[in-house]
C-alpha cells in the first residue's frame, strides 16, 4: 500500500474515512460495536452532539487514551473536557466547527488541531482532527490522531475499516455457504486443481466442476483474486 507522507494526501484519507463513517452508520451498514472494532491503535473515534458538541460516544480506544471509565466520563463529561482539553480549544474548535457547518459546505468534512492530555499524563498532545456533519442524524463523526502518528495510522486505519466493511458487505454469502462449499474455498484459494480437490474431498472432479460453478454464481467473483480476498476475509485460509 501507497505510504500516506504530504499533508494534503493526510487529509483526504482522513476525509475518506470521515464520509464513509457517516454514511455506514446512516445506512445501518456498520454498528457502533464495529467502529470501536475496526480502529487501529493510537486513534479516538467520537461521535459529539451537532448542538453543543459534546460527546455521547467514545469508542473504548478513545477512553483508554483519555485515561477515563466511561460510566464516570458520561455522568459529567463537561468535566472532563476542563480536565483533559488544552484551555480554550474546545471553544475555539467548536467556534470554527459550528462556522463551518452553518455555510454552504456544511457536510463536507472539517480539519483541525486539538490538544488533549492522554494516558493519564500531564503535558498535552497534538491531535490532528477531522469533524463531519452526519445528514440524517444530530451527530458529529470525529476521528482524531496523535500528530506524530499521522502517516503510519491513517494507512493502518484504512485498511482496518476496508476489511470490516467488507466482511459486513459480503456476510449474507458467506453466511449462505454449505459446509463443502467452504472446504472448496479453502483448497481453490490454497492452489489445488480440480482433480486433487476430488482426491481431498473423496468426490468426483465433475463434483468438484459444479461445486465451482455454484460458487462463481453465489460469490458473484469473476477473478480468482477475488476468491482468495474472500477467503481471506472469512478466515478460510
């Protein structure tokens, strides 16, 4: 994968991953259990109020990072933002989040630069920010990354949701699978030859040609490339 290294190329793989967020979450298509999934280390993901822009959702990264249990954080979270957040950036960035969502672009994404205490530690953290406004529902998506993690994270963190999406978007055929029909997956993506899967399986290598054509069919795959990243996905090697 192309190393993500200039500012501008930070930004739009952030932004990427903001709208897909928002329109994953707006089409049910992904839970709030599958973002705290799908998060790799050293990144927030937070869903704050359009209103007041407090949050009503940290990922358990997010807390971990902020060094705050969640039944505390929710019962004042006021608190904890004059805890944990630089003083003045929360109004600052909240100033520039509303201005920017009450113009023509509103839903189009906003970046800025927070500075938060993490780990329980006492000097304060850079940490680059991406809000986007969700259409369909009074909510904020945030994604949030330590500055000096920026490159290596938005790579690692793109890949992770690509992975979950994928496996959410192609559930219903894997689900639709019969034993054997797995099995085949699995020596197909291994390199096995129609007539040694028939060796493996006790079964006619005719069997085996049907069992294929079956899967071409309930796999809607074309390429062979295509098998072995279903495969993959679905731990059949």
């Amino acid at each position: 994968m192309k190393r993500i290294v200039s500012e501008k190329e930070i930004l739009e793989a952030l932004e990427r991953q903001a709208f897909l967020i928002e329109q994953k979450l707006n089409l049910d298509a992904m839970s709030i259990v599958d973002l705290n999934e799908s998060v790799p280390k050293g990144v927030m993901v937070t869903l704050n109020s359009s209103e007041d822009f407090v949050p009503v959702y940290l990922s358990d990264q997010s807390l971990k990072m902020l060094d705050a249990p969640r039944e505390l954080y929710f019962k004042n979270p006021s608190e904890y933002i004059q805890k944990l957040v630089y003083p003045g950036d929360f109004e600052k960035n909240a100033s520039i989040v509303s201005s920017h969502f009450s113009g023509e672009n509103r839903f189009a994404p906003v970046s800025f630069i927070q500075r938060l205490k993490l780990y329980g530690g006492d000097v304060y953290e850079g940490m680059f920010t991406v809000t986007k406004q969700n259409r369909h529902k009074k909510e904020l998506s945030n994604i949030l990354i330590r500055v000096k993690n920026l490159g290596q994270v938005t790579n690692k963190m793109t890949r992770l949701l690509e992975e979950t999406l994928y496996v959410r978007h192609h559930y219903h055929k894997f689900a639709s699978l019969t034993a054997r029909e797995k099995e085949i997956i699995t020596l197909l993506a291994l390199g096995y030859q129609n007539s040694e899967i028939g060796e493996q399986l006790f079964i006619s290598k005719a069997t085996v040609e049907q069992h294929r054509k079956n899967l071409k069919r309930k796999l809607e795959i074309k390429r062979f490339v295509d098998l072995i990243r279903f495969a993959q996905a679905f731990d059949l090697i």
